[in-house]
C-alpha cells in the first residue's frame, strides 16, 4: 500500500449525500477480485449513459476532475453493501481521499486499508471546499495528513480527527499484510519453537 503523508491536487465537488456502494461501483462490476482495472467503471451509472457515451454532466467527466485525486461529498457517504470493490474502484481512478460530513462505518474502514483517507468534517467546511474546487485547476486543495490539515487555497488551514493507529499506518503505507510482515521476525521465532516442542506437528 502506497504511504499518505501530504497530497496537493484537485478536488472534485460532489453534492450528494447518500452516496451508496452501488453508485460508487455498480453491482454487475463485482465479478473480478483485481484491485485494478475499476477505475474506468467507477460512478459507471453516473458517467456513462445507456449506450456508453459519457454524460457530458457528470463531474468526473469534465476538465479538470478527470484527474481528480480528492472528492468532497456530503452525508453517508459509502452506505449500501459492505463490497470492497468501492475504494478499489477510487484508488484505481486517482481518488486517494474523501472528504464528507460522515461515512457508512465498513466503507470508512475498508478506506483505510486501501490508502484512502477518508476525512470528516462538518457540512459547512465541506460546503466551503465544494466551493473552492468548484474554481478548477488553479484552486488546489492540499492534505496534510503529518499535521491532520485541510489546507485551501486560500491558505486557511482545517484541522481535522484520525484515529492515531490509522494515521501512523496511512502514514507508513501499511495494509493488515505490511502489519503482519512488520512482526516476521517474531513470528518465525514462534514458529521454530512450536516445531521444536511439538515436532510430531510438522511432519
């Protein structure tokens, strides 16, 4: 898992709330188990239309957010289906942080473990930076996950919450595998003494 420390880039607005799993990767997208390859299909309702031409209305269809890598949503954003799919499907468009009032909880935690930083933040604030990327390419929004700061272009800094263990392994690039290999040594060192006291286990 690629570390999060700061990222400046543009943020693409998103006035919706209830976002559901379903809206963020369609059901008929979930036959694969690559975490690649999804970002095409992303939002695929909303930015495609019946015969497969983009909706010229769709945000994520217009210069710049084409290349956003920061979406600003509004409430209950990731609610629906627990499917893991979705923050495969944004990390693998660019979308490396979210920010919203509030998150279904299991597509806040699936986030985390993909190198997704979804940030909280009440509705005003998020009103307040929809406005700013609503400026374009020039209205850069940065994050600053080292000093937990929402900086807008205008320089204002917006403190926001994370769980401490979340920030240190977004912070360090480490997913439930990279948290297991940190304790390799320890885990060998287990391994061999269970096979020397029960060698009959090991064949």
């Amino acid at each position: 898992m690629d570390a999060f420390t700061t990222l400046t880039g543009i943020a693409a607005p998103l006035p919706m709330a209830n976002v559901d799993t379903d809206k963020i990767i369609p059901a008929r997208f979930l036959k694969t188990i690559q975490r690649t390859g999804l970002g095409k299909a992303a939002f695929a309702n909303l930015r495609y239309n019946e015969d497969g031409s983009e909706n010229p209305d769709f945000v994520l269809n217009k210069e710049p957010y084409r290349k956003a890598e920061i979406l600003i949503a509004h409430e209950n954003f990731g609610c629906g289906s627990s499917r893991e799919h979705a923050p495969w499907a944004l990390l693998d468009f660019g979308i490396r942080c979210v920010i919203a009032p509030d998150f279904a909880d299991i597509f806040h935690n699936n986030s985390f473990k993909n190198g997704i930083l979804p940030i909280k933040l009440p509705r005003e604030i998020c009103d307040q930076l929809m406005e700013d990327a609503r400026m374009g390419e020039n209205a850069r929004i940065s994050i600053d996950l080292e000093r937990q700061v929402v900086v807008r272009p205008n320089g204002d800094e917006i403190p926001f919450e994370i769980d401490p263990l979340r920030r240190h392994l977004l912070l360090n690039g480490l997913d439930d595998i990279g948290q297991t290999m940190q304790r390799g040594t320890a885990i060998d060192s287990f391994e061999a003494r269970q096979q020397a006291a029960q060698p009959w286990l090991y064949g």
